[in-house]
C-alpha cells in the first residue's frame, strides 16, 4: 500500500509510494492494501494524474461531483464570505465608531454630574467655610472688643490693686502703730498694777551670827516652826532659803508648798485648832500663791492672753483644801505662768523655772517685750514637766510615810514658855493691814484673818486704781 508525505491545506495527496511488485506488474487493477486517502480498501483505484488534478469522486457515489468542483466552490464561498466579511466589518465599523463615541459621551457625561457633584460639595463646603469663617471672625471681633474691655478692666484692677496695697501698707503701719501703742500701753498697765498692787521682789537671805544660833532665842524660834504631823517632827520655817515676796506673803524659791499641807495636817491633827498666826506657813503660802493667781488672772486680763487653764485664785482662800487638790492648783497656776512668758516672748526662756512661781513673774515681768500680742512659740517640754513634777511629788508623798521618824531629834519645849515674833514694819504691809481690819466682818479678830482679806483688799485696790485712770483720760 502506497504511503503519502505531508501535505498542505486541504488538498488531496498527489503522491502514492506503491510497493514493487504492483508497480512491475502492470494491468493489475485489485488492491491488497487499504488506500491511503480514504482509510479503505477498494478495488477501483485512481492514478497520480488523477488525484493531482482532482478527478475523483467521492466513493460511495452520494456525491457525484468531484473533487476540484468542490474545490473551486470552497474557494468561490470563501471569496464571497471574505468580500461579505468586508462588507460587514465596513458596515460594522461605523457602528462600532458610533458605539465607541457613544460610551465616550457615558463616560463624559459620567464625569461632568462627578463633576458638578464635587462643584456642588465645594460650594457647599465653601458656604459652610464661609459661615465658620464668618462666625470666627464675629466672634474674634467680640473678642478683640472684649479684649480692649479687659485690657481696661485689667488697668482699672492692677490700679485698685496699687492703691489697695498702699492702703494696706498704710493701715499695716497703723495697725502696727497701734500695737506698738497698746504695748506700751498694757506696760504702762502692768507697771501700775506692779507698782500699786502686787509688789513683787526678791528677798534676800539674813545672815544670823553664830551667837545668835545658840541662844534661846533662836532655839525657841526654831521650836516655834516645828510641827507634830504624822507621826514626826517637821520644820516648817522655810525663811533660811531664798525667797520671793508679792506684797507681804513670801513663797520659796524651791516651789515647795510642802509647809502649807503640813500646817493643814497639823490644824487637823490639832483637833481643828490651827496656828491662825499671821506668820505662820499656812497663811504666807496661801496668800502668796492666792496673789499670784490674782496677778495671773488680772495679767492675762490686761495682755489679752487667753490662758490654757481656769485661774480660779478662791482656791487658796480655803484650808479646806486637799493635798492632791493644792497641787492641781499650784502646777494650774505655774502653766498659766510660763504661757504668759512664752506669750510675751521672754529673752531667756532658760531663767524658767516650772516650779517657781514668783521668779517666773519677775522674768516675765521684765522681759523687754512685755504688752506684745502676736504669735509666739511654746516650749512643749517645759509645760509638761509641771505635770512630771506633780507625779513625781505624789510619789514623795506616798513614800515619805516610810521613812525613819525623827521624834528625839527636837527638843520638846514647855507651854510657859512666851516668844514674841518680830515683824518687820512696813508701809506697804501696815496699809495691807488696816485694810483687812478695815474690812473685817463683826465679831472676828485680826489675826483670824485668812488670805481672803488680802484678795479683798488687792481687789479693791485695783478697781479704785482703773477708776482713777478712767476718771483722768
């Protein structure tokens, strides 16, 4: 069976490779292989010139004509496909043209409503910019007018300023015009009260000679000042020791107001018969330290010091008075003392002491400050001693009961026996005097007389002095 080669488009092969023996055998005409073109074996065959020009027909014979007719028809049909393809494309193109300008004129139209859609937003933006802009600039007017309003007011207030200031610095000036006025002024007070009322100095110690120590005087005074109380012999004279005196009564320097408990113990244990003598220890203390909390009271009065705690000076106008209660007093007294010095501002608060009454008086009442008001420091130590030292004196007085008695170390002395006292004479004390018994309640001696009297009388004595003062001004 011939084979045919590689052929172009759709053109019948042209060339049929026979084997040997049919081409050698001519006049042959049954094939023994299948056709190459067709895929069968048929016993009528075509040649080369036949197949190479197209004069062939289709097998079967449903088609009788052959294949270069058909040939040339597929080329007529395709010529006139191609020429009507032309024609249509020509025709087409228009359109198409058309079409295109068309989307053009879409997308165009698309962009100009974007574009009056972005024209009318940035009018409407620039209608609400203008707006803001406006308001801004309103309200920036507003405020550059209001600013000048300020600016104006703020002139006006920086000169009421000034002005306050200088009438400040003015009344300031005045105020501590006046201070100083009524610091000198309250000096003047207490120089007064000083002066007239409540004399206060300090007493000097007596020397006695030797000779004098062992005479019978001395021993008889000695006896005079010793008292029986709880169970032992107690010197109660307290005149060795330095002293301090307001008006007539003395106090010790020590603070010890031990000899006035003693005598109320002794007037006790005496069946309620005391010593009423005007020198015995009962009557100076109490009416020392009833000066005192006189002097404090009227002191506070006169600086405008509110003290920490009452001053009640009847306290010691009664010998009814407990030992724990006289000592509430006195350390009430002696803390009202010491925040009056620390009030006016003591140059040596180291002078202080919490237990010594007067000495605190005097330091206050020469300190160089004296009639001030203003702030002041207090020394928080201090004041709490005076509560240490009323402990600490309870406990004394607890323990003391346990000591050894001293009974065979005081001779004992006979009733018979008469001693005069010696009192100093003088001006200030006789007055004091004849004002007590001046005053005096009927039927009751001068020496019964109690501390009372002296407060009665510095009372009045202070109220005839501010009268006078009223009167003269």
């Amino acid at each position: 069976m011939a084979t045919s080669s590689s052929c172009e488009s759709n053109l019948a092969p042209t060339e049929f490779n026979l084997t040997s023996s049919i081409e050698s055998s001519p006049g042959l005409t049954v094939a023994i292989e299948r056709c190459p073109l067709c895929d069968g074996s048929r016993r009528s065959f075509h040649c080369r010139k036949c197949v190479n020009e197209g004069l062939f027909v289709h097998t079967k014979g449903s088609h009788p004509e052959r294949y270069k007719e058909k040939r040339f028809k597929l080329d007529h049909l395709q010529k006139e496909r191609q020429g009507r393809l032309e024609r249509v494309q020509d025709a087409l193109k228009q359109h198409m043209q058309r079409d295109k300008q068309i989307g053009e004129i879409e997308k165009c139209r698309e962009r100009i409503n974007l574009l009056k859609m972005a024209l009318t937003a940035a009018k409407e933006k620039k209608r609400k910019s203008k707006e803001i802009f406006d308001k801004k600039k309103r309200e920036n007017y507003l405020r550059v007018v209001k600013g000048r309003k300020h600016e104006e007011k703020k002139k006006r207030i920086y000169s009421y300023i000034e002005t306050v200031r200088m009438s400040n610095e003015e009344k300031k000036e005045l105020c501590l015009q006046k201070k100083r006025e009524l610091a000198a002024e309250r000096k003047i007070q207490v120089q007064r009260l000083v002066e007239f009322i409540f004399q206060v100095e300090e007493v000097a110690l007596i020397s006695e000679s030797d000779s004098m120590a062992v005479s019978t005087v001395s021993a008889l005074r000695d006896a005079s000042h010793t008292a029986y109380v709880r169970g032992q012999w107690v010197y109660t004279d307290g005149s060795g020791e330095a002293q301090y005196r307001i008006v007539e009564p003395t106090l010790p320097c020590s603070g010890d107001y031990s000899a006035y408990n003693l005598w109320v113990a002794a007037s006790q244990e005496n069946g309620g018969n005391p010593d009423n003598s005007l020198r015995n220890p009962g009557h100076r203390i109490s009416a020392g330290l009833c000066y005192a909390s006189q002097m404090t009271a009227i002191l506070s009065h006169i600086l405008d010091i509110r003290l920490p705690r009452k001053q009640p000076y009847s306290e010691f106008c009664t010998n009814e008075i407990t030992e724990r209660q006289f000592k509430h007093s006195v350390a009430s007294l002696n803390q009202n003392i010491l925040y009056l010095c620390f009030s006016q501002s003591v140059p040596n608060p180291e002078r202080l002491d919490p237990r010594n009454t007067l000495q605190n008086i005097v330091v206050l009442l020469s300190c160089p400050l004296l009639g001030r008001n203003s702030n002041f420091e207090i020394d928080k130590d201090l004041m709490a001693s005076i509560e240490d030292s009323i402990i600490f004196q309870e406990e004394d007085s607890d323990t003391g009961g346990m000591e050894d008695e001293m009974i065979n170390d005081w001779e004992q002395v006979s009733e018979d026996v008469t001693y005069v006292t010696d009192v100093p004479a003088r001006s200030g004390y006789s007055s004091t005097l004849s004002n007590i018994q001046t005053m005096s309640y009927p039927g009751q001696p001068p020496e019964q007389l109690t501390a009372s009297g002296f407060v009665t009388s510095a009372a009045t004595s202070f109220m005839s002095l501010f009268r006078g003062g009223d009167h003269k001004s």
